[in-house]
C-alpha cells in the first residue's frame, strides 16, 4: 500500500502585523460582552503527502517556506495529523 | 521596435490598460500567459500588472510568484532586464523576491480609491527616467493590501542602497516611510502601487503615468 502522510500546518501573522480579521472579530466580542477578548486570525492547511511521516515533514517545511508563509510577515508551524 | 511583454495571470485586470499605453508610447506589446514559459531575450521590457492575479488566495500575489511565466521573468530580470510591476504586479515582485519586503492589508482597514500625490525620492533610469529627485506626480491609486512592510534591518538596506523610488506625500495606507515605490539593488526591477497607466491623457484627470514607460 502507498504511503500516506497528512500534515496540517498553522500559519500566524506576525505581532507587528495588523491583522485586521482578528480586529474585528474583537470588535464583535466586545459587542457581546466580552470586552477584554483579544483574537488574531491565521490560517489552517491540511496537506496530503504521498511519503512516509519522516519524509513529509521534511516536504511540509518546504512547502511552507516556499509558498505557504511569507517569514516576513507570519510564522508557521508542523504538525502530523 | 521596443517590444515589451505583459503579464497576464487569472485575475488580473489592468492588463488591457497597460497594453494600449505600451502600443499609445509607440512600442509592440505581446501578452505573456501565465502557464507559458516564454523566450526572454524576445523582449526588451516586461510589465507586470494590476488586478487580483489567482483571486489574491494565499497571500496577494503568492501564487502568481511561484507560475511558469515568473520563471522566464527571473531570468529576464537576472540579466539585467527591465521589469515594471505595478499594483498587483509589486505584490508578486516582493513575492518573488526580486524586491524586497511585502505589501500588506492598509492601515486603515479600507480598500482606497483615489489621486495620491507622490514624491520621487530617487531616479531611475529604466522607468520615468525623465522623473527628477524631489519632483510631485499625482496618480491614481486602488489597492487593500498596499501597506509597505520590511523588518527594521531589510528596511535600513532598502535605505542605505537607495532603493525608495517613491513615496506617498499623505500616506493614505500606512506604508512604512510612506514607500510607494521601490527598486531591487541594480535597479532594473521597480515597481510601485500607483497605476500610471491609469494617468496618460488630460480626460483621465492627468497624465503624469504617461512617462514611466
């Protein structure tokens, strides 16, 4: 049988960012009572690798510093699933 | 004949605009599909234009850097080959990493629309070569994510190496030093948010984007 890996990756903006999903999804905390609830907004990818678990992180780490995350602006990290 | 390549990516949408100003300056314009690679030596210039190139999904302008037609841009641009992005076009250079930094949601929270007058902070002889130092354009903007960023230290070589081509003079977007504009280190890849070719007849409300081809 192939092999098969998934690999979700959590991409967050950096602090210095603005990011403005996760200001106004504060806002709308704020309207309902929560105040002092703070949110930031980042990004889930699920990606189905056809290698073994070893070999898809080394192929995630990649993948998400070539296309999935702009290290200037956010961050990631790796996890199996 | 001058023969100038423009780029065209699902979603982009200046890309007639910026044809007809390359035919009005009087050199052959040729579009470049995003799936083909294309022979660079053909041409003597390449625009990258405006628009929401694979519907900005990812990040603007990420997927667009990682097409088949950026790879023959590369090489064109490490040849010393002129390439103008503009909008769009910006996002997928930094994206590419042929300019450095990134453009990112405005300040405000708010898509603009509208003149933005701009100060040219350093020349550039490939593009508005006529354009001096000091000098005020105006031209029409229209981005989201147009706010200028680098880390302090990519910021500082941006400085240091006279790569700032323009800057807003009321910075609408948040933009770091106001950057609207920016150059690579040899200064044949530029590239700026303003549309000129949105601003070359007087029935446009100006006409200062006329010369930056």
């Amino acid at each position: 049988m192939a092999e098969r890996t998934r690999i979700g990756v959590k991409i967050m903006p950096r602090e210095v960012i603005l990011d403005t999903q996760g200001r106004a999804i504060e806002q709308t905390l704020k309207l309902n009572g929560l105040p002092e609830a703070s949110c930031r907004v980042g990004r889930f990818v699920e990606l189905d690798l056809q290698v073994s678990s070893e070999k898809a992180k080394v192929q995630a780490e990649e993948i998400a510093n070539k296309l999935l995350c702009n290290p200037l602006i956010e961050t990631f990290e790796i996890k199996e699933l | 004949m001058t023969k100038v390549g423009v780029l065209r990516f699902p979603g982009t949408n200046c890309d007639r605009d910026v044809f007809s100003w390359v035919e009005a300056r009087g050199f052959e314009a040729e579009y470049l599909w995003h799936l083909d690679l294309f022979e660079e030596k053909k041409y003597d210039l390449l625009v990258v234009p405006g628009g929401f190139s694979y519907g900005d999904y990812l990040r603007s302008g990420a997927l667009a850097a990682l097409s088949p037609a950026m790879k023959s841009l590369r090489r064109f641009a490490s040849a010393g080959g002129p390439v103008l992005g503009i909008c769009n076009g910006f996002q997928i250079l930094c994206e590419s990493h042929l300019l450095p930094g990134a453009l990112v949601k405005n300040e405000g929270r708010r898509f603009v629309d509208d003149w933005s007058e701009l100060e040219v902070v350093n020349e550039n002889s490939k593009f508005g070569a006529q354009f001096k130092k000091g000098q005020h354009l105006k031209l029409p903007i229209a981005h989201g994510d147009g706010r200028f960023y680098a880390p302090a230290d990519e910021l500082k070589k941006i400085y240091d190496q006279n790569q700032v081509w323009l800057r807003y003079v009321n910075n609408h977007n948040g933009s770091l030093g106001g950057i609207a504009g920016i150059m690579n280190e040899k200064k044949n890849v530029a590239a700026l948010m303003p549309h000129p070719e949105r601003a070359i007849y007087p029935w446009m409300g100006g006409q200062d984007g006329w010369g930056f081809l």
